[in-house]
C-alpha cells in the first residue's frame, strides 16, 4: 500500500539535494556550484511534494467513497499526462488494447466504416468478408438503434466503441434504408475483423480512387495491393487519394505512402528534446504510378499522418491539394509502455514538412478550397438536338451520333459522383484538365513526350490552372 509515510521517505530523499556542499577547495567549489545547479534544475519541487502529500491523504480520509491507494496514484498519473497537451495520455489496460487494435488493423466487431450524418450514424461502408456485409448492410443505412438504444446524436468514437464486443456476442442494429418505408432490425454476431486500411475503385475509366482510412501498420502494403487491382482495370490517368476524416495513425506508415508516389527527395522529419527524436525520412526512387496526376482531398477531420501525407506532396508539388483546411496536428506521439497491460502516449517531438512548414495548431491549406456540399442538378425542359430530327445528315466523319436519350443516360451515369460527393466530382474534373494540359504542351522530341509530360503534370499546381 502506498501511505503517507512513503510519500515522506520520497520527499525526505528529495531534499538530500537541497543540502550545502561545504568544507571543500576553490577548485573543488567551482565544479561543486556547476553540480549545484544543475541539481537545482533537477530536484523535486519539495513544497509541491509536500502539497501532493496532503491532497493525497484528505482525498484517502474524506472523500466521501472510499478510494484505494493505487486508483488515487493512477488519477494523479492520468492528470499528470493530460495537463501537458490533448494527445498525451496514460493508456489503461482497455485504452491500450484499442491503441494495439487501431495500430494493427485486427480487432473484434462487425466491420463496418461508419460516419455522421444528420446526426445519425451512417454505413460507409461494410467490409468486404466481415459479418456486417454477411448480414446484408449496406452503404448508406441509417443506424437508428442499437441493442434498442436510441444512436441519434451519438459521438463516433461512442458508436465504434459500442459496436465492438468479444467474439460470436450478438448486437441488433435497426436500420432505416432508403427505399423501405418502415426500419428493421439486423442481428449480427461479432467476428474477428482484419480492416484493411486502403481501399481503391474506379471512378471511370482511367481514373482511379483510393481512400485511406488511417495510417496502420501495414497501410502501405495496403496502398501496393489496392494500385495493383486498379492498375489490372486499365491504364492510370490520374488518381484521386482521399484523405478526409483519415486521424493519422503510424508515422512510418505515413512515409511508405509518400514514398510510393516521390522518385526523390524529403518526406518528413522531426525534431525533439531528446536525439532520438529528431528524425529524417526520405524517398526512395519509383513512382507506384507511373507519374500519373494526383488530386489529395483533405478535410479538418485530416490529421497527423494524414497531413504528412498532403503536405509532403504539396511541398513536391507532386499533387494538387484539395477540400478544405486540415485539423493541424503536428506532433509526434511515442508509445512508452509501463508494464505488460499499460502505457502513457507521451509527445515527444514536432513533425516539418520538406520544407520546413510546422503544421501544429496551424494545418495544412488546400490549393483549391472545395467545401463538402449537397448538389442538386438544375435541369431545364427537355431539348431536342439534330440527331433526333427526321432525316437529320450522319456525322461528316462518320462518328457516334448524340441524341437527347443518349445524353440524359450518360448524365445518369454523372450523377452518381455529382450528388453523392461533390468533392470526389470536383477532384476527377481537375484531374482531366491536367491531362489536357499535357496533351496540348508542345513537346520538341516526339520520342521523349511522355517523360516530359509526366515532368508537367507533377509541376502544375493550382495557379497554373
């Protein structure tokens, strides 16, 4: 048990370095001043001691729950860490265990991406071979309930953390889904679930789209692996990389991401108090894409690794950043275990971008500010066009006609993208006029255009547009 009596041994040790060095040589008092001071800078603050002590024990002896010894020190602990910035924090057993599982990307659930919207939580997306998507949810369910429990107005990490439960427990959703009047309920049970932190499609042909959720351990294995399904679809035009709502995650993570898109040069470093802290990363030679154009969304949900990542290819002017102003957060936080179950996250150092932008309280600014919006399309009446006319002429080089009917089906074809996210719309329209950019700069050597282009592409920024 810690008592009152120990905490006096501990200050009573403290003030051993309070005590006059006396009956020495000149030389022996100079050195003895240095010592002196820099014990002065070191030593426990004994009055601070003394006051902890009392706090300690009129807590032990009047609050009025009884508290043991061991829970009042891991308060103190906790207070400690959280007194110093947002992101330090003592990691108990649980909060530890949920660090481990966000690191690793394996955690008990049901393996769903989730969001908010109109105050309700929303399915992104369920993951492919997980229970949710064996239970048939799907994108854009509305969680009304869960285990019969109201979900409106419930923080995501409350959600997420509600979800989750040990292995084969069961958990009822009521669901609302477009397109059925009434909601109904799904039982899932919770499984192991792998999450795979990349995720790529095709938003048409030639350009791609990959999403990152956050920066795990093996996310950038994950980004090689979703390249590789997009790359057997066709060639690469361009390339959308979503970062939004992405909290960051493992520096190094961070780093392969960049790397995969850089041939050379900076990506991040550090610096700290302590040597191992101050810390330098660079690419190595290859670009996963073959210098495809990149457009970054970024949002003030866009953290940590997350604006590694924008600010690394903004400051290479390898992509055009888009969205809106990042969250700023631009320390580094290192894991320092305790023991077997426990932890603190202690910031140990600032993040710089290539070229020595702290992003800390500050953020990272888009090129192109693109606000998160709901679009509707205003359609006029109906037009008649010459290719609907009786007996109209073909077209003089023999092309594709373009009737009304045809326009209003690759309209439809648009209006996925265009309604459901104006940003990803607006992202994939920038990524066609940088190709027509390079399509219409004139090139001297027929033979080397397309290592010319590929040099235009990564130098145009928003201005140039």
């Amino acid at each position: 048990m810690f008592t009152p009596k120990m905490l006096a041994r501990l200050i009573g040790a403290a003030a051993l370095t309070a005590l006059p060095l006396m009956g020495l040589s000149q030389g022996e008092q100079d050195s003895s001043t240095e010592r002196a001071a820099l014990e002065a800078q070191s030593r426990l603050p004994l009055e601070d001691l003394r006051s902890f002590a009392k706090v300690f024990e009129q807590i032990r002896q009047g609050y009025v729950n009884e508290v043991d010894d061991s829970t009042l020190l891991e308060y103190a602990i906790k207070g400690m860490l959280q007194g110093l910035d947002p992101h330090s924090a003592y990691l108990d057993s649980r909060s530890f265990d949920d660090l481990q599982a966000n690191t690793t990307g394996e955690f008990a659930g049901l393996g769903i991406e989730v969001g908010i919207e109109d105050d309700y939580i929303t399915i992104i997306t369920p993951m492919d071979d997980t229970p949710a998507e064996r239970a048939g949810l799907r994108a854009g369910d509305v969680i009304l309930r869960l285990s019969g429990k109201s979900m409106r107005g419930v923080s995501l990490d409350d959600a997420v953390e509600k979800m989750r439960g040990p292995v084969g427990s069961s958990v009822t959703l009521t669901i609302g889904r477009k397109g059925h009047k009434e909601p109904f309920d799904v039982t899932v049970k919770r499984d192991k679930v792998r999450v795979y932190s990349v995720r790529g499609e095709m938003l048409e042909e030639g350009y791609g789209y990959l999403r990152i959720s956050q920066f795990q351990m093996d996310t950038g294995g994950d980004l090689v692996r979703a390249m590789k399904k997009l790359k057997k679809e066709g060639e690469i035009k361009g390339l959308v990389v979503d970062l939004r709502n992405n909290p960051g995650g493992v520096l190094q993570s961070s780093v392969e991401v960049v790397d995969a898109f850089l041939e050379e040069g900076l990506v991040v470093y550090t610096e700290g108090r302590n040597d191992s802290s101050n810390l330098r990363y660079a690419a190595s030679s290859g670009d996963i894409t073959d210098g495809a154009p990149l457009v970054v969304l970024i949002n003030d949900g866009s953290a940590s690794a997350a604006e590694i990542v924008a600010g690394a290819l903004q400051d290479h002017r390898r992509a055009v950043v888009m969205g809106t102003d990042s969250f700023g957060k631009g320390s580094v936080q290192t894991v320092i275990p305790i023991n077997e179950d426990r932890a603190i996250k202690l910031t140990t150092a600032l993040y710089f971008t290539p070229k020595g932008r702290s992003i800390q309280a500050q953020g990272i600014k888009p090129d192109i500010t693109v606000e998160r919006v709901k679009v509707t399309r205003m359609d006029g009446r109906g037009r008649t066009t010459e290719a609907d006319l009786a007996g109209h002429l073909g077209n003089g080089n023999g092309g594709e006609e373009s009737g009304s009917e045809d326009r209003k089906r690759a309209k439809a074809d648009q209006d996925d993208w265009f309604s459901r996210d104006n940003q990803v719309f607006e992202a994939l329209n920038v990524l066609k006029g940088l190709n027509l950019y390079v399509r219409r700069t004139p090139t001297k050597n027929e033979g080397s255009s397309t290592s010319k282009a590929k040099d235009q592409v990564a130098q145009i920024r928003a201005e140039d547009l």
